[in-house]
C-alpha cells in the first residue's frame, strides 16, 4: 500500500511516514478528493511557504481499501 500510495503521491519516505489515514478518508468513512501537505524536506528552499495540493486517485483508494479490509483492527 505505501508503494502505491508513495508512486501515485510523488512524496518522500519522510512526507509518507507523516500520512494517517484521517488524511485519505472522511469521518463518514469515504474517501476525499484532495488534501494539503506541507512537504518537510522542500519548505526550507521555498521562497513562500505554502501547502501542496495532492489529488487521491482510484490507483490509491483501491490499495488503501484492499489494505484496511485485509488488516484486522483498523
């Protein structure tokens, strides 16, 4: 899932280690269409500090489906 999720994104390990799932799905429990992130590694080098907008495409609900419904517990 966190390949998936890591390619379709285009974000760093440590950008993806900081992702929840209160990110990707609703309190009604269905997926948004986007969320910002505030990239850790590039927010030194940017002359405006300014959150990114990333998209959730069908590639990541279906690996993050497919993932809660196999993971006991979640």
């Amino acid at each position: 899932m966190l390949f998936i999720v890591g390619i379709n994104f285009g974000l760093r390990v440590s950008d993806l280690r900081k992702l929840r799932f209160s990110n990707l799905i609703n309190e009604n429990l269905t997926f948004r269409d986007n969320f910002p992130i505030f990239e850790q590694k590039t927010r030194n080098t940017r002359k405006r500090k300014k959150n990114r907008y990333i998209t959730i495409n069908n590639a990541v609900v279906e690996a993050v489906t497919l993932y809660l419904e196999n993971t006991p517990g979640m």
